[in-house]
C-alpha cells in the first residue's frame, strides 16, 4: 500500500465506522498519525534506518502489537488494540473484510491542550505535577522488568556502541544541523566520560538500575488530564528501551531544559532522585542529557532526508536540530 492511497484513504471521512466530523493528519519520520474522533489511528511508515526497521507488512504488524503490549504498562486506558486496513474487490476498508494491506495502532485521542510540552509552554506546570511525575516514574521503574540479559545494556561496551552509532549516522549533518566544533566536541568527552567512569557504570548494574524502560520520555509523551498518561514508548528496539533509569531521568529533564524550564528540570531529577533513593544519578546526569539531546537532534536531522515532509516543515526540523546539537554541546563544555 504505497503512502499516497494511504493517505487518501485514512483521510477520507467515510472510512471510518464512527464517522467523524473530520480527520487530522500529523507525521513524524516513523509515523502518520491520523486522528478522527475520540480515536487516533498510527500507521507506521516502511522505512528501515538499521536502528528501527519497519520494511515489511509482518515487521509493522509486530511492532504495532509490541507498542499496545508495552505502552499497557503505563497506560493501558489509551491503547486499544490493532487495527487492519484490508482490501476486498478493489475497496479498501477499515477492520472489514479481505486481504490486510495495513495494520495501525488504535489508540484513545488524548486532549491536545493538556499535553506537558503545551502546558509548559503556556506555564501551567508547577512543582506539584512535576512531583506526582516524578513518583509515578519510580514506580514504573520499580516495577519495570530486570533480569541479565536487560542489565547487560548497562554495560559500558553498550553504551559506547550506542553512542558511537549516533556520531556514525550524523556525520553527514556536519556544517547543516551540527557544527564540526560541536561534533567533535560532544564525541571526544562523550567516549572519555565512558572511558573515566566505568566503575560508575558498574556500580548501576550492580545495583540493578538497568531496566526495561520507556525509552523515549518527552514531554510531548506525557499528559495531564484526569490522571498523569505517559505514552508511546519505543517498541521497535530493545537495545534502546533497556536501560539506565538514570538515562530516562536525563531525558526528560532535557527536554524541559530545552523548553527553558531549568528549575522545574532540576526540581524533577532532584524529586525522582529523594523518592528512588539514587544519589548516584548526579554522577551520570549530564553525560546522560548530552546524549538524549544529541539523539534529538539526529532524529530531526533525519526528517530533512524525508521525501513526506514539506519543505517548510524542514525548516522547522532544521531549527530543532541545531538547538538540540547546541543544548547536547552545553552539557559537556
């Protein structure tokens, strides 16, 4: 099904079952999203980037099953299950008869308005929240599954990996989303950090701080509404969901450095650190805010490459590029 008949499709309002007043559209680089009504409808794109590979019908059929499994975790009311875009006698429909030409992700629409990252804009997130998330977070890290094939991703030789393969894959970003200066900046203290700490780093392991994690916690991933929802967790790598704690904290708390909320940033890992009783993570925070901000910036880059996305929008993406590099740069100079 390639991504224009998609797109007519899911953006046609007769598609769907309950028939909306209207549909919306948003993507990402992995994703279209595709909200009508009290549902939202996720489509994965059919791309392969080596760390996500979502080429072929049967991968995005099991990846979409993995995002509902391990997304149930922290939110189960939001995820609601698979749906099927099937094809019978040249009509396309949705969950309806005939061959399966597609598979999304059905999940519960969510009030825009509420989103974190909105609220903070609009500096409606105090210290209260970012408390309750805070507790809500070392519970779901106390919780979270551990064992020693997941405590094996704290190992130093898997960090290096993972932070040599974002340097591999924004090499060619040099002089468009990241200076020279700040790429070798942010490689050179990134590896010596790892190199000067291994005991650190043990230390975590041994204390089980590895955990299957959320992988990917922004705060455009959390709303506040009638509860605290936290969603869309990275489902198609475990390599990169298991993890430090340390580094899910880190995240976070850089995504709202970048927003300009330094204190209710600092209040967040101070608050996670008192409830999870884990002092260490000061030893670890910025090398672990250095690398969640590099990785932004590689993921905006990686929309510039994106034939989807209008030219206008790669502005945009260019320009959160650039200030995530310089963010990740300010955290080691």
């Amino acid at each position: 099904m390639d991504s224009s008949t998609l797109l007519k499709f899911m953006l046609n309002l007769e598609s769907y079952p309950i028939k909306p007043k209207k549909v919306q559209m948003l993507q990402t680089h992995i994703s279209y999203l595709f909200t009508a009504g009290e549902y939202v409808y996720k489509v994965k794109k059919p791309v392969n980037f080596g760390f996500l590979n979502y080429s072929t019908l049967e991968k995005r059929r099991f990846y979409c099953e993995q995002e509902v499994k391990l997304n149930s975790r922290l939110s189960p009311e939001i995820y609601l299950g698979i749906s099927q875009i099937n094809l019978d006698k040249g009509a396309f429909s949705l969950d309806g008869k005939g061959g399966v030409k597609e598979y999304a992700v059905k999940m519960k629409n969510l009030p825009q308005d509420r989103m974190m990252n909105r609220m903070i804009a609009n500096k409606m997130v105090n210290k209260t929240v970012i408390r309750e998330i805070a507790n809500k977070l070392v519970e779901f890290h106390r919780h979270a599954e551990v064992n020693n094939e997941i405590c094996k991703y704290g190992d130093i030789k898997i960090i290096f990996k993972n932070i040599n393969e974002n340097f591999l894959q924004t090499e060619r970003y040099i002089g468009t989303s990241i200076s020279i200066k700040e790429y070798n900046l942010i490689k050179k203290n990134s590896f010596k950090f790892i190199e000067e700490n291994e005991a650190v780093f043990k230390k975590r392991i041994d204390e089980k701080r590895i955990r299957d994690c959320h992988g990917d916690l922004r705060t455009e991933h959390i709303c506040l509404s009638d509860r605290i929802y936290i969603f869309d967790c990275i489902e198609f790598s475990d390599r990169l969901r298991y993890g430090d704690v340390a580094s899910e904290v880190a995240f976070l708390a850089m995504d709202m450095d970048f927003s300009y909320e330094n204190e209710l940033s600092r209040y967040f890992v101070d608050s996670y650190i008192e409830l999870a009783n884990d002092n260490d993570i000061n030893k670890v925070i910025n090398f672990y805010k250095c690398y969640r901000a590099y990785v932004r910036g590689k993921v905006e880059s990686f929309k510039l490459n994106d034939p989807d996305i209008q030219s206008k929008d790669k502005e945009r993406c260019l320009y959160l590029a650039k200030r995530h590099f310089k963010l990740a740069a300010s955290y080691v100079s």
